[in-house]
C-alpha cells in the first residue's frame, strides 16, 4: 500500500471478512479504496464450515461488518444459491443471516457453478448431479445441477437467485407475497415487477432504470 499511495487511481477489490481489520481498512481508504465485495457465499455457519471449508463463525463475520460499516468505505455481500445438496430451508438460512448483516448496500447474488477442479464439482460428480460434460454458461443462468428433492432444482434455484434480495430487504411479512413472484409465469412477472421497484425505491431512492443511469455515468 505505500507504493500504491503514490499512484492513487481509484479502486476496488474482492476479499473475505476473514482477512479485514480496522487498520487495514483505514490504509486502504487513504490510497483510493472506494468499494469492497465480500465473499459470504452461504450464511449457515455449519454448512459454510463442513462444505466450503471455511471456519470463520456468524458472530465473527457479523462483527467485521460493523468494522468496515465504520470505515465508511461502502461494501457488497457476494451470495451464491444452488451449492451441493442445499434445500429450500438452508438457502433461507443465508436469507436469514444476511438480513442480521448491517451496512452493506448492495447484494450479488450468483447461482453456483461447479468449476473443474474444485471440492464442490468432485461432490456434485460423486453423487450424479453433474453431467460431465454439460459447461455453465452465466452465474445468473439456469443452474447446470440435477439435483433430487429434498434438495433445490435448477428452476428453483434460478428462481431464488431471482428473489433473494426481495427476502433479503423487505419485512418478513412480504415473503408470502415473494413467494408468488418466484413463479415465471404472469402473475409472477408482475408480482416480482411491483416487488423489486418497491425493493430499489427502499433501497436505493430511485427505481432500478435510474440507478443504473447513475452508475453508468
């Protein structure tokens, strides 16, 4: 970072909480740090632990986030949905998780892909689930898993990629109507339409045509 502090263009990056502290943060704001993404991936601590391998708790993750909220540096949380045997229930415990998470502004929210050489495609081609062969074309495509029930199918997956930041945002007393504007058909469309111009208006101010205006710009 002193090398970069004669240069400061501009920046963001993508990190883990893991590896953030105050000071960090602070030094990193002095050079041109104007965002930074981080990788949550999934809220339930147990399955984050035994299937991602990471061992960092909820109440850890939870108290970083108040740090960087207090750096003032603004900063995303990175979702994915359809890992390896997650069900409808583990997928709202990140739902759930996240909406304990305070200073955060925006969400990206990625269906998973089971990238080659990775433990989670191993476990995908162990049980079956995976077609070899079959390349994922978009992490906010059709999920290219084939998993049975209880676990998420790829139309629900897509589906909550969809909507995760509506259970994410709005009160726990919309999720009914959520629920409806997960179905791709038109009552759906239009239930998730009026939904997500209510979600960018709380969140940010605007409507989601304004807003990406203005991030263009």
């Amino acid at each position: 970072m002193k090398m970069y502090s004669n240069i400061r263009i501009p920046f963001w990056f993508q990190t883990r909480f893991e590896d953030i502290d105050a000071a960090k943060l602070q030094a990193l704001k002095d050079v041109g740090c104007y965002r930074i993404s981080f990788g949550l991936e999934h809220g339930d601590e147990k399955y984050r632990k035994e299937k991602l391998y990471r061992k960092i708790s909820n109440e850890k993750i939870l108290q970083k986030a108040e740090i960087v909220a207090q750096s003032g540096i603004p900063f995303t949380l990175n979702i994915v949905v359809g890992f390896p045997y997650e069900t409808r229930e583990l997928l709202f415990e990140s739902i759930k998780f996240v909406r304990q998470i305070k200073g955060y502004d925006s969400l990206s929210v990625n269906v998973f892909v089971p990238y080659h050489g990775t433990v989670l495609r191993d476990m995908a081609l162990k049980e079956g689930w995976l077609d070899p062969g079959r390349q994922t074309t978009s992490v906010i495509a059709e999920s290219i898993l084939d998993m049975p029930p209880p676990y998420l199918s790829s139309d629900e997956i897509l589906s909550l990629q969809r909507a995760f930041p509506l259970y994410a945002k709005l009160p726990e007393s919309r999720w009914e109507e959520i629920r409806k504007a997960e179905k791709n058909d038109a009552e759906g469309r239009a239930t998730f339409g009026m939904l997500a111009k209510e979600f960018y208006e709380m969140t940010y101010g605007m409507d989601e045509e304004s807003r990406m205006l203005t991030y263009s710009g």
